[in-house]
C-alpha cells in the first residue's frame, strides 16, 4: 500500500480548490429556492443536459406508498448506544450469534476518544458542519468524514477487524446526471451523500495518498442503489439551535452508555415499549419510555421543526437498580436523557424510501444502514424486511467520540455486514464474466428433494439475476419480496462463456424471497404438494387432478449467515419486551432460493391454450383444497403452464398453509388485489384477519378470467395487454371493492372499447362475475339482516351470527358445482367442452363435488 502523508497534509488536500470548485461552497439542490445559483434550466445547459430537464425533488410522506407509510409507522425506537453496541458486535462477530461485547466496547471507545482529543482539527471539522442551508452540509461533511475515515485507518483495535483498504470508506456526492438509458431498477431519487468502498471508485484516483486532491471525479458519482453501501439524508440546522460551539464542547465522559439522546416521536406515529440491552438476558428491565399514540398524537397537531421543538422529560426513568448486580452510580446508563422531541414525517420520508430502493436493488441484499443529520443531531436508522429500527438522535458534534466511534465500526464492515448476501456464504458465489452478472448457487443437501434433474452433489444452479429477470418487483420495505430469475443446472466447475441469448438455455426459475420464519416453509409446503401428486394415501383418486399441474421443485437453499436472519438484530436488542435471546421473534424474516422448472404465463395465449391451462390450474386447486393443502393466493400469474408437457400448473405456494398448519399472517394473509374475493376488500380482509375459505379462492379464479378479458386486447394474431388498463382501480384498496360490484354495468362498454381478447369466452367470464357478485350480495344481506336484530337485542353481531357454525363444506361445494355448470354451458361446443366432459370421467370427480 501507498505510503499515507501525515494527517495534517491530508486535511490541507480536503480543503484544496480543485480543477471545478471548491468542496465548502457546494451548491445548494437544484428545487431549493433560495440557492442563489441559477435555475434549473441554466445549471442543466451548463452540464450539457437539455434546456426542460428538471431534477427529481426529493419525496414526501405523502407522496409515499401506502406500504411505506404503514412500515414507517411501525418503526421501532431504540437508544443509540444500544444500536452502535449491536454494529459494533455484529462487526466483531465472526461467526454463530452475535454475543454482547460490552466490556471490549468500552475499551475501544476509550481508544477512539484518545485519537479524537488529540486532534484539535478533527473536532473543528465537525464543528463546522451543521448549517442553516441544506447544500452549505455537504461539503464539511463530507471533508470531515473522510478526514476521519483516514484517522482512523491507523486504528487497530480487538476484537474489531483489522483495517483492510479494500473495506475504506469515503463519503461522496452522488452525481444527479440522468443516465441514458437508465435501468428500471435504478430509477427514482437517490440521496446527495451516501458512503462507498473506495475501492469502489479509485479507478478515478492516482492512489490514496492522493485521492483527497480529485474533487470532481472523486465526489460526483454516477451510483446504482446496490453499490450505495449507506445512504446519507441531511437536514439544516436552524436559527435557534445554531450557536458557536463553545471551547472544549465536545463531551469528556469516558463511559460510553452516558450518552446524552433524545427520544424522536414522529407525528402520528404510536411507538411500542422498547427493552434495552443489558448484560444479564435474564433479569431484564424494561424501559418503560413515554410514548405518544395514534389519538393523542393527531388530537394535538404538531406544527414545529425538528429542532424548534420542546424538549418534553419522560414521564419514568430505567430503574436500574431492579437489575441485580447493579452497575456503580457513577455509571449508570440512567445517566442518558430521556428527552424526546417532535418531528416531520418528512424528516424520516426520504431515508425510508433509500432504504427501500437499496433492499429491492438486487436478491441478496439483507438490510441497509442509513443516517439523518438534522444540523448538529444524527439518528440511525436499520432496514430489513421485517421493518426498521431507529435509534434516538444525539449531538454529534458535542459527542464526537461516539460518532467517530460509529464511524470506525462502519469502516470495518466486511461486504457480508454491509448487506451483501453473496459475500457471507459460499453456498452463493458470485462470478463476473465477460461483466455478466452470474451466481452458482450449491443447494441444500437433502434426500426429500433431490430429483434426476438435480443432484447437488455434482451440481450447482448457475442463475442470472440481471440478464434473466423473470418479474420486476417494486421498491418495497417490508415483506417477501420476491424475485424470480432464470437459470439453469450445470456441473460443478463447468465452465461459462458469455451467450448472445442467455434467456434461450434457461430451463429453470430461481426464486428468492423473505418468507416468514415461524410459518411452514414452502419447501415443506411443496414436499405435501408432490405427495399429493404421486398419490399417497389418495384413496379418492385426486391425484389425477393434481400430477403434473403443479410445479416441480428441484432443490433450494437457505442459507445460514449474520443477516439472513432478522431475528438476529432483534433478538440482541430484545425489542420483544420481556424475552430473552432465546425466544422466537415474532414476525422474523429469513432469506430462502427455491428451485423451480421453468414454466409460462398463459396470458397471450390463443383462446383454446389458455382456457385448456385455465380448467386444468381450477381442478387442480379444487384437489389439492380437498387434500388439505390451501393454495390461498389465485392470481394470473400463478396460473401458468409447462411447455414440456402442455398442461396447466397452479403456481406459487409461498402463502399456501397445510391443514391444521400456521399460515401467513396480517398483511401476507391477504393475496394479489386485484383478484381478490369481494368479502376480503375490507379494511379486515387487507388486514389478513378474515380466515382464508375456499369460496375466496375460488372466487379469485373469476376474476382471473374477467382481468384476461377486459385488460388485454387483441392486435392482429396477439394478445397484448392494454395500454389503459380499464380495471386500474382493482390494484387500489379504496376502490377494488365497489370497482368489482359494479363490473357488470360497464362489462360490455369496456369490450367495445377496443378488439376482445378472447371473445368466445367473454360472455362465460360476464356470467362468472355475475354469479360471483350475486351470491357476495346475498351474503351481505344476510350480515346486515343479523346486525339488525343485534341492535335489537342489545348484543354484539356475534350473538347472533356464528361464522364457525356455517356449513362452509357444503358452501363450497354448491360454489365448485355452480361455476363448473356455468363453464359447460358456455363451452359445451368447443374444445374446452371436450376437456371438461374428459375431466368428469375421471375417478377423482366424484369427490369435488361431495360436501362430506
């Protein structure tokens, strides 16, 4: 390596006027009024970009997926020093849990304070960051950050890793030039400041001796979201919160837990009771801080800003001294301030957005780590797809020392920490050929699942998560979000060239997701579902109905590393008041691969393929509900077909429950929206606290067919989807209910609109919808009618109208025998006909009907 200059050196290089402008006189954001450096327009010619071009602005709560705000909301608080503690033994650990390193802390801390009382330029450097203008931060920031990150590369400490230059850091300034084309992962508004590798960007460099001297190559980069290791938002301090630091005001304390926070109560924004880390798991006490509700927050309005407003005491301190063996006074983390302090939505809208597009960047990435600097305060923010865990914010420039601290545990993040699934196992080792994006993944041994097409013994599944993109996910926070990718399966160290058409050779899907931990898997799901199809202990012959319908699983792989799991941060923080470290965390996520034969969408199909596909998925599921395993989740992209043996397969069965089993919970007991059944599009049904019947499943094939109608039309020998889709308002939970009740009435004007899909079968889908519509009004009525002599007797609905007691078999069963009369009569003269008259043959048909 490079022979580094002597820190002082270094800091006049941060400070040095490069070929284009100076790093502290940043210009302001391009929407921020009071800027001062020209419009939009001129600063956009002056980088060569057209005369309309118009940033992006930054987004609002508002402007916000209702999903975002909900996972938001749900954000759970937790003491900054508790957070750090967890970075800080999440970075020491190597392997197995991450264990509480509460006295090898202190002793690095310690050294950091030495280091930062020692440089009287470094606490100038921060000193001099917090600003009334939000563009006048960034460039302090960012000199005083990397001037740090050099600092502290001299620094070795146990048990933290050793410094690696592979793993430095530097802060830049992401360059706002749109590329052309831009992909469609990568679109949306990114942060100004986010921390990178330098490795990473030193190609723009000479070395690192000298990379402080590069402004503009260095600091303006063109960034995809996953190469953002850490996104930074920055707020401006204000007029009363800025005032000159006094001398020696950076805190002394030599005991790390004394950190002087403050709670952050976010408007309309219910916390929960939050557990801190202590050194005995066992004997815990609660820290019982004050919270504001939903109804007490929205009936008092808070208008402030973030630092304008009124430090409120809470109402109960830690009481310490409950724990046995109790901590000295003089250490006591009683010590820390248990203030709070109202703020914007708007404050936290940004990061949560960047953490959301950062964790749908790409397969493996398992959480981000983010920071918001508002003036003189910072909070730490922790994403998975769980939800998110903020700290409370202190004063970085009066508590250095444990910002610098956070910022040499951040250093020594290996790629695996950082949230980089590939880099923390071997089972997914990430290859770059000919710059093709590709894994090979080694499965998980086990005898259930292996099959002749894959032996993982001499196999390994080559998959490409870019060239071969199976489905587009939207940027979310919480959730499975899933990924399909294609691939196929190779021999172990086979060797690849780069192919002008991967997609063609692929024979499998490759699919990742975060499913929850205390739910049965789908892989166990699956081994019930092939049972199902060979037969086993199918004395009702409904294998018939189900062997080669269903999608064939060739191997998975969870793997086991930090971060697949996101019990493992809660777990350590104990965020589930009263449990120790070695309960079940409630609503914990972990990272799954399943293999799957690749298989094909019917929509664009003819009309004698896709309603062959159609019939076969509808008898399938109907066998598989009466062998006890709930598919749960009917949509249009779960109804596909296998081109090897021409027949319908009944796909995804990542929300599918056994019977007797735990299925999904809340929100992912719900299905795909805009084929939803009726009775589910309520604020209980979209909630996930309607129990799953199989008239909802049933009712979501309906509404398969009338979507294959109205929203795709035909052009010449296609089937396209429309450009204006007529049914928008089925993906919009305000308005899929009334927009399905009311089908009937606009069916025939939204099919003149534009050549049918599928004409021969536009009428059955009609009579389908309607059939379905009248038998959810009746069920209305009858709820309204029992409401009524509940008001009457004084008693609540469930007094006189037992769900439980409904004969819900028989339910179904006149719900199967009325759709298959409805499909014979309108495909009695064509090949479907044929199909249903062979389907009625079989042994099995008998017991689809029986209500028994």
């Amino acid at each position: 390596m490079a022979q580094k200059p002597p820190p002082d050196t270094v800091l006049d290089q941060l400070t040095t006027v490069g070929n284009i402008r100076k790093f502290n006189s940043t210009p302001r954001r391009a929407h921020n009024s009071k800027s001062g450096v020209g419009s939009s327009a001129s600063r956009a010619a002056d980088r060569g970009l057209p005369k309309d071009y118009k940033p992006i602005k930054p987004p609002k709560k508002a402007e916000m997926t209702q999903g975002l705000q909900s996972d938001l909301e749900g954000a759970i608080p937790c003491k900054a020093t508790d957070l750090m503690n967890y970075l800080f033994s999440f970075c020491s650990t190597t392997e197995g849990e991450v264990l509480l390193l509460k006295a090898e802390l202190q002793y690095v801390f310690s050294e950091v304070q030495k280091l930062v009382g020692n440089n009287k330029k470094l606490q100038e450097l921060f000193e001099a960051v917090p600003n009334i203008v939000e563009g006048d931060m960034y460039g302090p920031l960012i000199i005083a950050c990397n001037y740090a990150f050099y600092l502290l590369s001299t620094l070795n400490v146990a048990p933290l890793p050793d410094y690696n230059e592979k793993t430095q850091l530097v802060m830049i300034r992401r360059d706002s030039t749109p590329t052309q084309p831009e992909q469609e992962d990568e679109r949306g508004y990114k942060p100004d400041l986010c921390i990178v590798f330098w490795e990473w960007i030193r190609q723009s460099t000479q070395g690192y001796d000298i990379t402080f001297k590069e402004t503009n190559p260095i600091w303006e980069k063109i960034l995809i979201w996953r190469n953002m290791l850490c996104p930074v938002e920055v707020k401006p301090a204000t007029l009363r919160r800025l005032q000159p630091s006094p001398a020696g005001a950076v805190s002394d304390t030599t005991d790390f837990w004394s950190l002087n926070e403050r709670r952050v109560v976010w408007q309309s924004n219910q916390k929960p009771a939050y557990a801190p880390v202590t050194s005995n798991p066992v004997s815990l006490t609660i820290d019982k801080v004050s919270t504001r509700s939903r109804t007490n927050a929205s009936s008092t309005p808070v208008n402030t800003w973030a630092h304008q407003a009124q430090e409120v005491g809470s109402s109960k301190k830690r009481k310490t001294e409950d724990a046995p063996n109790a901590e000295p006074v003089a250490s006591k983390r009683a010590k820390t301030s248990e203030h709070t302090v109202t703020s914007k939505e708007d404050d936290r809208a940004q990061l949560a957005l960047y953490s959301a597009h950062r964790l749908s960047s790409f397969f493996d990435i398992t959480h981000t780590f983010s920071m918001l600097l508002r003036g003189s305060t910072v909070l730490l923010h922790w994403s998975d797809r769980q939800g998110v865990v903020e700290s409370y914010e202190f004063d970085y420039v009066q508590n250095l020392p444990h910002f610098i601290f956070l910022l040499l545990v951040l250093q020594r993040f290996s790629p695996a920490r950082w949230g980089y699934g590939t880099e923390a196992t071997p089972s997914l080792n990430n290859i770059d050929v000919d710059k093709q994006f590709v894994v090979e993944m080694t499965p998980t041994l086990d005898p259930e699942v292996q099959t002749a097409v894959m032996d993982p013994e001499t196999s390994v599944v080559r998959f490409f998560p870019l060239a071969d993109r199976l489905n587009r996910p939207g940027v979310t926070l919480v959730g499975r979000a899933t990924r399909a990718m294609g691939g196929r399966i190779v021999p172990k160290n086979s060797t690849w060239e780069d192919e002008s058409n991967i997609q063609e050779k692929n024979n499998c899907m490759i699919k990742s997701y975060w499913p929850e931990s205390q739910r049965e898997s789908e892989v166990e799901i699956m081994k019930k579902v092939k049972a199902a199809a060979e037969g086993e202990n199918d004395n009702d012959k409904l294998y018939e109905f189900i062997r080669k319908h269903v999608p064939e699983m060739y191997c998975y792989l969870k793997p086991e590393f930090l971060g697949s799991s996101t019990a493992t941060i809660r777990r350590f923080l104990k965020l589930a008041s009263g449990q120790d470290d070695s309960c079940e965390i409630p609503g914990a996520r972990h990272l799954l691969l399943i293999v799957f034969k690749r298989l094909y969408g019917i929509q664009g199909l003819c009309e004698d393929e896709m309603i062959k596909f159609y019939i076969e998925t509808y008898f399938c599921h109907r066998a598989l509900w009466l062998s006890g395993i709930y598919h749960s989740d009917v949509s249009l992209g779960n109804i596909m077909w296998d081109k090897e043996f021409q027949t319908g397969v009944l796909n995804d069965f990542d929300l599918a429950r056994l019977f007797g089993s735990k299925g999904a919970t809340g929100h992912e007991n719900t299905g795909t929206l805009p084929f939803m059944a009726i009775d589910l599009l309520n604020p209980d049904g979209m909630a996930g606290l309607i129990p799953r019947r199989y008239r909802h499943d049933a009712e979501a094939f309906v509404w398969v067919l009338v979507y294959l109608c109205l929203a795709f039309t035909r052009k010449g020998d296609r089937v396209i989807f429309k450009d204006d889709n007529p049914l928008a308002d089925w993906s919009d939970e305000t308005m899929a209910a009334a927009a399905k009740t009311n089908i009937a009435a606009h069916y025939n004007r939204i099919l003149l609109q534009s050549p049918a899909s599928y004409p021969s079968i536009s009428d059955m889908a009609y009579d389908l919808a309607s059939d379905a519509i009248d038998k959810y009004r009746a069920r209305y009525k009858g709820i309204v009618k029992a409401e009524r002599k509940a008001v009457q007797m004084g008693k609540p609905l469930s007094s006189v109208y037992f769900l439980e007691h409904l004969p819900w078999e028989e339910v179904d069963a006149d719900i199967w025998t009325s759709m298959i009369d409805i499909l014979e009569t309108h495909l009695k003269d064509g090949s479907g006909g044929d199909l249903l008259e062979e389907l009625k043959k079989r042994k099995g048909y008998a017991r689809l009907s029986r209500h028994d």
